[in-house]
C-alpha cells in the first residue's frame, strides 16, 4: 500500500492526551463511514455515554475537524442537529475502471462530491496502464481544485471482476481486467501517492446505493448491475457479503441454459450470455444490415423498435426468473437496479417484479424491484465508501 505525505487529522490527534486519542480517531472513522448522524445514533452505535461524546465532539470541532448542523424540522420540537466531519479535513478519491472507460471522482470526507472525470479506454488496456490514465486525470482534477496529493486520505479503485481476497488479484481468466495478472495493489502503489483498496465494481456500486442510493432505507438487498457485464451484490444487515474469497455476487454466471452460448467464464448458458450488452447487440445485429453499437441500440428503444424492444424483453425475462431463484435463496427487503441496460430500459424492473409475483414463494411477496438511484458514476462512489470505511485517520 502506498503512503501519502500527510494523513488527515492524525497531526491534531496525535497532540491529544493519550485518553483522548482513541476516541477521537473512533468518531472521525465512525462519521467517515456514516455521516452525517445525530448524537443520539453516535452514542447508539458507539456505545458512549452523553458526556463521552460531548468531550470528544467539542474537542474535534475546536480542532475543525467537525461541523454540527441542524437537521430537518419535524413537528413544533427543536430540529435534531446532526454531526459530520469537516469537508476541509481531507479529501478521497475513487476510480471505476470499465468494459471501455474509466470514471474517476474527488470527494470530500463528508461525502460531497467535488470533481468528476470520464474517458474513453481500450477493452484491452493493460492494468499498469489503466492506472496511469487515472494518475493523468485525478492530477487534472486536483489542479482544477488548486489541492494536491496531500489532501487525499485514499484511494479506492472499483474493476469489473472478482478480487481474491488476501492476494488482491482477478479471480478469474477471461478478457477486460479479467486477464490482468498478479497484485492490483502493487500496481496501484507505483502510480498513487496514497493509500489503496481495491474492490469489484459490482459490489462497490451497490455500497455506493446503500450508502446514498436506493439503499439508504434497506437493511437487506440485492444488486444487480446489469452492464457489459451481469455483476450483482447482496446487502445482509447492511453489510456487503463478500464470500469466502471474495468473489460473491457473480448473478452473470448463473446458468439458465446448459446447452446454450459460450460464456468467456468458460461454462455455456451463463446470464450474461443474454443479458449483457455484448449479448444484446450481437442478437440485434442478426436482424440489421448494419452491426448497432450501443448508442444505436439506445435510439432503436427510444423510438419503440421492435426488434430492439423484443430483445430487451428477453434479457430481462431471463433476470426476473434467476433474480426470483435468488430472492427465494436470500430473502432480501428489495432487489436494486443499476447499469446501463436497467438506465436504457425502465420497463424492465416491472418485467423482474412481475417474475418475482410469479415465481418467489409467498413469504417473499414483499419484495420490491426498484431502480438504482446513482448514475454512472456509482462504482466511483462505491470505491470512495471503501476508503471511507478503512477510516480517514
């Protein structure tokens, strides 16, 4: 992991008595995570008296490292005021590397978002390259801030692949980041002054929705980003499962046909097969003279095509039967949509519910399909969150 020249907040705790270090670096991390919170959830969560969190409080705000601001008015009482950190007191960055772009994203750590980049990128890109394209264009969005390196407290790095735990490599073979080789946090530490975390773009977007999403209510869902790529997440008691080596979530490579097309995962039949945009545009170029990209394939829906319209159906038909096996194995509150095709066509979480009424047993009735409330820049987001949950000091 690289280091970076100055971690915030570390300098003013470090000058504390040594009673009041640990949890002082307890409630910056806690609101790095969560932010904002009123006191009463701090004190619930941390498990502190009144007069802990008042000492500690006025200590981090005399040091302007918090700000308390009232929240919304409810009824005749007082306004609950609600505790965040500082967005001076550092700043985060995240990187979302994809099938042809990569996204990068400066945030505050209160949260705010205060810069954002896209660029295109080759699908064969290698990873020491991909990364010194997010160098170039994080040190473009610093300069536009008039910051530099030193503000940054992390940076947290999303892929389109499963990440091994304990060696932070791609799980599998295949194309795209798929065929990168070795440690992603090497790679990291040779073009980024800071610390790194890496995560797969699947689960890190749906922590971006659970964080500030569709997901800020739930407790429990399911997440499926429906891309390039078929990736998926699922959210227990607030918590993204991982699995036992970190590659949990891969809804792409459930199979729905055994004898059906070959996945580049290597097996036949997987989701992702028909329900990924390579899949997609391969079925409507069949029917046209001339192959569609993807920007095409937008209009042909946008003006009701027909054959674009029947292919989107299918796709989705086949999502609502494997999401419906998935609500009856994990019984979530919700599934959450993300990606392109959810964003290209919204009728399709009503084709998934009506699957969900017809398929999920009656104890899973309640479930609802809802729409992602983050654009595409969620899996950006998602890699700030994973810094954010490391803590800032």
């Amino acid at each position: 992991m690289a280091q970076n020249r100055r971690r915030v907040g570390v300098e003013f705790i470090a000058q504390q008595p040594v009673s009041l270090r640990t949890p002082a670096t307890a409630l910056m991390n806690h609101l790095a995570a969560r932010t904002p919170q009123t006191r009463a959830e701090i004190m619930d969560s941390l498990g502190w008296s009144r007069t802990t969190l008042s000492r500690i409080v006025s200590l981090l705000m005399d040091g302007g490292l918090l700000n308390e601001e009232p929240g919304p008015a409810h009824g005749r009482g007082r306004p609950v005021s609600r505790l965040s950190l500082n967005p001076a007191a550092g700043r985060v960055v995240g990187i979302d590397i994809g099938f042809r772009s990569i996204r990068t994203l400066i945030a505050a750590v209160d949260h705010s978002v205060v810069a954002f980049d896209e660029r295109s990128l080759s699908e064969f890109v290698e990873q020491d390259e991909a990364l010194e394209v997010a160098r170039e264009m994080i040190d473009a969005l610093l300069a536009e801030q008039k910051t530099d390196w030193a503000e940054i407290v992390g940076a947290g790095i999303a892929v389109g692949a499963p990440i091994e735990r304990g060696s932070n490599a791609v799980a599998l073979g295949g194309s795209l980041q798929l065929r990168w080789r070795g440690d992603l946090l090497e790679t990291a530490a040779r073009h980024l002054p800071c610390p790194s975390y890496i995560g797969n773009d699947s689960r890190l977007s749906a922590h971006a929705e659970m964080l500030w999403g569709a997901g800020r209510d739930l407790g429990s869902f399911l997440y499926l980003k429906l891309h390039s790529g078929t990736g998926g997440s699922l959210v227990l008691d607030r918590r993204i499962v991982t699995g036992s080596t970190g590659a949990a979530g891969e809804v792409g490579h459930v199979i729905i046909d055994p004898d059906g097309l070959m996945c580049r995962c290597g097996n036949r039949g997987c989701l992702e097969t028909v329900a990924g945009v390579p899949a997609l545009l391969d079925s409507v170029s069949r029917r046209y003279p001339q192959a569609p990209t993807w920007a095409d394939f937008r209009g042909l829906l946008a003006d009701g095509d027909a054959t674009a319209v029947g292919v989107m159906e299918g796709a989705f038909q086949a999502v609502g039967l494997a999401t419906a096996s998935l609500v009856n194995v994990f019984n979530p509150e919700a599934v959450v949509l993300g990606g392109a095709l959810s964003r290209a066509y919204p009728p399709g979480a009503q084709v998934i519910q009506e699957n969900l009424r017809r398929h999920c047993l009656p104890v899973n009735g309640h479930v609802d399909v809802r729409m992602g409330a983050i654009d595409r820049r969620a899996g950006a987001l998602g890699a700030v969150g994973l810094v954010l949950t490391h803590g800032v000091v």
